[in-house]
C-alpha cells in the first residue's frame, strides 16, 4: 500500500525502525527522543539549533560590547544596535518608567472624537506608524521591476488566519485575546469600563474584517495581488473615507494609479470603515497599539502581553530579559548584526566552497533544462536566460543599506526610552518606504540579514540570497562528506533556484517582470503538473492539522527541484547516496508543540520539515536504489503518484 510521508506516527520518535520504512524517523528518532524544546521557544529544528548557536554568540558579544569588555568594532551604526540593546537590558528604569513611555500616544488614540476626526487624524496615524484598517505600501512594480509603486492592502488580523477563525480554537484564543488586552489597557491607567469597551468593540471589527481579507492560500498566489487600478477608479470604491485627503497628507500627493493587492477588501471598504462603525474602529486601534507596544516596556507589561502568545505557540515560557535584549536590538538593526556576524564568523574558504557548489547546481540546472522531455526548445532557451540572469547573494552584503543611517537611538541620559526609539525607528521606516515611491528599485539589496538561518529566491529581483548563518552544519560544513553537503546546502540551494521555476516564480522574467516567457503547450503541462504537487501533500494528517495542498505548493515545488538536482550533482561525483538522503531527513529535525503546529500550519506556505523530508525523498528513483526500498515498504510510493517537474 502506498503511504504518502512514510508508514507510522511522523512525529513520534520509533528507535530501530528501518528507513525503508520511514526515513526521517530512521535518521531522526533518538534525536527527537533526547532533545528538549527551549522554555521559551515552541518548537525545536535543525534550523533553531544553529539560530542558538548563532544567538548565544551574539548574545555575548552584545554583552560585552556594552560591559566595555570588547571594542565595538567598525561595522557602520553597529555602536548604535549597542546603545539600544543597553536601553533593553536596563530593566530597572523600564520597571519604573512602567506605561509613562505610552501615555502621550494612547491619549491620541483615545482622544479621536468621532469618524469626522478619525478622517482629519488618519494620515498623521500612518505616518507615525499605527495600525490603521487598510495597508499602503511602496514596492517594485510586478510589471516593471525598475520602478516603485504604491500598493494597497488589508490589515492583519488579530488570529493567524481567516481559516484560523473557523476552528474550534478560535472563541478560546479570542476569549485569552480579550483578558490580555482589557489588563494591559488597566495597567496604562484606562479605566475599567472604558477598556473592556475597547476591547469588545475591537474583536467586533476583527469578525467583520475576518469574512474579507485573504487567506495564507490567497496570498500565497503572487500574481492575484497584482491589479494595477487608475486612481480615480480605485478612489471612486471608497466614499465613506476621505481618500484623497489621506493620500495628500500621507504621502504628500495623490499617485496616478495604484496597485490593489486585495480587490474584494477594496469592494467592502465602505462597509467597513465608516461612521456606524466607528467605535470598532477606534477599539481595534487601541486594542492593536496596546498589545504591540507592551513588549517595550516593564516586565510587568511583557508578562501581561504574553498569554496571547503563549495560547497561539505553546511556548511554557516568556524568553529572558537578556535574551530580549539583544533581540530588540537584533530585530532594529538586523542587516547591520548581520553583517557584523558575517564579518566576524563566516570564513572565506566556506564561502568560495558554497560558491562553487551554487555554480554546480546551476550547470547542473542548465543541463536538466536542456534535457527535459516535456518543454519546447522555445521555452527552454528562455529558462536558461533566466537561470543565467540569477544574482548570487551570499554571506551577507557589502554595503549596509540607508534606512540604517537614518535610526537614531537616544540614550536614556537624553531622555530616551526603549519605547521612544522603538517608534522613531518605526516612523522614519514608513518615512523611508514613501520617499521610495520617486526613486528607482535598488536590487542590491538583502531580503535578509547575515546572521538569520534561512535563505530565498526573491522573483522581482532574480536574486538568490544565502546568509552566513545557514552555511553550517548540518546544512553545509567543510569537513562533512560531500554527499552529505549535497544532502543538505545543495538541497537548500536548488531549492531556492527551484523558486524560479515554481508556479509563482515562472511568471516573472530574467528582470523580475511579470512576463509569460512560456509556451501555451507547455506551460498547460506545467499546470498539470503543479497540479500533482498539490496533490501529492494535500489531505496528508500531520499530528492534529490537515495539509492544505494549495497553500504549500510552490515550496513544495521547490523542494522537488531541489532534491533533485542535489541527487543529479551528487551522481556526477558518484557520492555516496545514502548518505545524502541520510542528511536531507537530517535538516528536516523537528519537534514542535502541538499548539504551534496548529498555528504554523494554518499560515505557513511551507510543509512541515518531517513531510518534506519523507515525501521528496519517495518521488525520487535514485533514494529506491540507495536504501533499497520494495513495494509493500513504508516509504514506497507507487510510481504513478511520484511527482517529477524540475
């Protein structure tokens, strides 16, 4: 019979059983039974494995930085991430400033009179950074890459997800929501009364936002959220609000056009926002500044902030006041810690070795492209050119990018809070991306910062990004066997130029433009076959969720590709096989809390690292060969139903 991720219970370690039978519980299950989730972490991966090493490294040379143990060294704003990391780590004035940082913007908040007034207040609202129920933004124009636009969206909800609010869970989560946030309006100095009206009124508005913003599985398809609209057209679907006005005093004039990411939020704006519902408004305001600003400020308020969370992961408990600190400091300067990690941590042998390897797998792309047996020879050529146009960013970059220039950070001797600067920061970024609109798109630079263990494919740009952090082991080490490099950083690697070819990614063209670059033949088969991937996860039970196939289709197509080209690359250097797929299961390591399975799952565009290992792994001829799996094996899939695009 064949069993999609493997015979038994994936999540429950099995000693002893055979890897023909399930493969990631063959490599994985002592690992899974000895090791213990962080107190304050939900889950651990082979990934949070490396991001504490990484973590715990920077945490010293934080501490040290600041103690005047260790010379800050010349990495540009870097004495900056320090001076804010010293506003965190002094708990004692956070403890005794308690919600005095607060007080002038939760007047504000409270002070808006009637829809009038919120009408006159909306643009300084955007501009100081608050929550508003509706999202502009500036970003690369999907249809040409050269060029920034203003796009609008939905806000984000208080759940996870629209499908979130369909579970059984969605009254608790809401009911722990609504204790949380009437507390932290108490502790602010809100009067009883007037804060559970806040917090009713809020959860209202939330219920009528919920039936019409996206889903994950909505947002997941990139070119849906691509509709150029005339401004007078998009202005003409919004009567209510006074548009114009905003546009005018929010960005300093009103754009020719704009692109709506989400159509049917514009289609309901006017029942939305508007005078009958003000007093939900102005509550889901104040419940959404009250629940963001508590982490900034005494213990008290992050021990008061942390039961909303804590339902939604599982986490048993909140992370340490030390450990907070960098992280504040880690998440404001984030390219700037990463490029001094990378400075300081990744070697140059490491770095040309993953270079060689990331050149490997794209011959080994090109060669697979060429080869193919369901793609015109027109279409094919195109591919190559975009294969080739591909940008390599790995380590981390050699400039840091402006917006880091600009953060100030005012030392508590000048009347600075961790507050105060954690807001400048958050104004001058939305000052940063509106004065974006009349500059060209600048490709050089990073989606992500040195020191984060991930890596991405980013379509607009046909970029490649590969941090300093993920270059270790298990993913990549210099010292490991080649296959097993390949099984890991080679996997990631084609993975990641796979996303070129998902079926997100082979919409855009060598620039990054939404273009068609394909055949009509051809890419009705690439439907077909996306259509497969889709199949191949979809209905999977995994613990207490159901896979939704949709949702993580690109990913998994990635994955495909990936996998496979690390097979092929592996082949030519007659590696070892097992070895490969021994450590493909390896990266896969995880153990989680089931609440935040439930969570993950319902707004992670990704599979599960389990499923991912097993079922990739089964669509493969060579993994058959390699652990010698039989028909009637667990992880036998017949093959009929394994999935081969790339």
């Amino acid at each position: 019979m064949t069993v999609r991720g493997g015979a038994g219970d994936i999540l429950a370690p099995q000693e002893g059983i055979r890897p023909q039978d399930n493969l990631y519980l063959a490599v994985n299950s002592k690992w899974l039974k000895d090791v213990k989730i962080p107190s304050d972490r939900s889950r651990i991966a082979s990934f949070d494995n490396i991001d504490l090493n990484v973590e715990k490294k920077l945490m010293k040379d934080f501490a040290d930085f600041a103690d005047g143990k260790k010379e800050i060294p010349a990495v540009p704003n870097l004495a900056k991430a320090v001076e804010l990391y010293k506003l965190a780590r002094d708990f004692k004035k956070r403890n005794e400033d308690a919600a005095k940082p607060i007080q002038a913007d939760l007047e504000l908040l409270e002070g808006i009179r009637n829809f009038e007034d919120f009408n006159l207040k909306a643009p300084d609202l955007f501009k100081a950074a608050f929550a508003l129920p509706f999202s502009f933004d500036v970003d690369a124009d999907m249809k040409n890459t050269k060029i920034n636009v203003l796009q609008f969206s939905g806000p984000s909800l208080l759940l996870p997800d629209t499908t979130t609010y369909q579970t059984d869970a969605a009254k608790k989560l809401l009911a722990v929501l609504q204790k949380q946030s009437e507390n932290l309006l108490k502790m602010a100095g809100v009067a009883e009364e007037k804060a559970q009206e806040y917090v009713a009124n809020a959860i209202k508005f939330d219920a009528k936002l919920a039936k019409v913003v996206k889903s994950s599985e909505e947002w997941a398809d990139y070119p849906a959220t691509y509709n150029p609209t005339a401004m007078a057209d998009f202005e003409e679907k919004i009567n209510n609000f006074k548009i114009d006005y905003f546009l005018k005093e929010a960005l300093g004039e009103v754009p020719d056009r704009v692109i709506v990411q989400e159509p049917r939020y514009l289609d309901h704006f006017d029942e939305l926002v508007n005078e009958d519902n003000f007093a939900e408004i102005k509550g889901w305001l104040i419940l959404k500044f009250i629940n963001g600003a508590a982490s900034y400020l005494s213990q008290d308020f992050r021990e008061a902030a942390f039961p909303f969370g804590q339902a939604l992961s599982g986490q048993p408990e909140l992370s340490s006041q030390e450990k907070q600190a960098y992280r504040m400091a880690n998440g404001m300067f984030s390219e700037v810690v990463g490029v001094y990690y990378g400075r300081t941590y990744f070697g140059e042998d490491a770095k040309k070795d993953v270079l060689d390897m990331i050149h490997q797998m794209l011959d080994i792309y090109e060669q697979r492209i060429k080869e193919n047996n369901w793609l015109s020879e027109a279409t094919k050529q195109k591919a190559i050119i975009k294969l080739r146009a591909l940008i390599l960013k790995i380590g981390y970059p050699d400039k840091i990018e402006e917006i880091y220039d600009r953060l100030q950070v005012t030392p508590a001797d000048e009347g600075g809070s961790l507050y105060s600067n954690a807001r400048a920061a958050e104004v001058e970024s939305v000052k940063y991306n509106v004065e974006k609109l009349h500059k060209p798109v600048d490709r050089t630079v990073w989606l992500m910062p040195g020191n984060l263990v991930n890596a991405c494919y980013d379509p607009q740009r046909n970029d490649l990004t590969f941090p300093a952090a993920i270059l270790q082991a298990p993913f990549y080490d210099l010292k490991q066997d080649r296959a097993e490099n390949f099984g890991g950083i080679g996997s990631v690697i084609a993975h990641e130029v796979s996303h070129a070819f998902d079926n997100n990614g082979a919409q855009f063209d060598e620039y990054g433009n939404m273009k068609n670059w394909w055949t009509e033949a051809d890419y009705a088969e690439f439907k077909k076959r996306t259509q497969a991937e889709i199949d191949l996860f979809d209905g999977i039970k995994y613990g207490p969720v159901t896979l939704n196939g949709k949702q993580i289709v690109s990913e998994n197509i990635a994955d495909q590709g990936g996998l496979t080209a690390a097979v092929e690359a592996n082949k030519r250097e007659h590696g070892d096989m097992k070895k490969l797929f021994e450590n493909f299961a390896r990266i896969w390591a995880n153990k989680q809390l089931e609440a935040s399975i439930k969570t993950q799952v319902s707004v992670d565009v990704h599979a599960p690292g389990p499923e991912r290992a097993n079922v990739q792994s089964q669509c493969q001829a060579e993994f058959y060969k390699a652990i010698d799996v039989k028909e009637g094996d667990g992880m036998w899939l017949d093959p009929a139903k394994r999935v081969v695009i790339w």
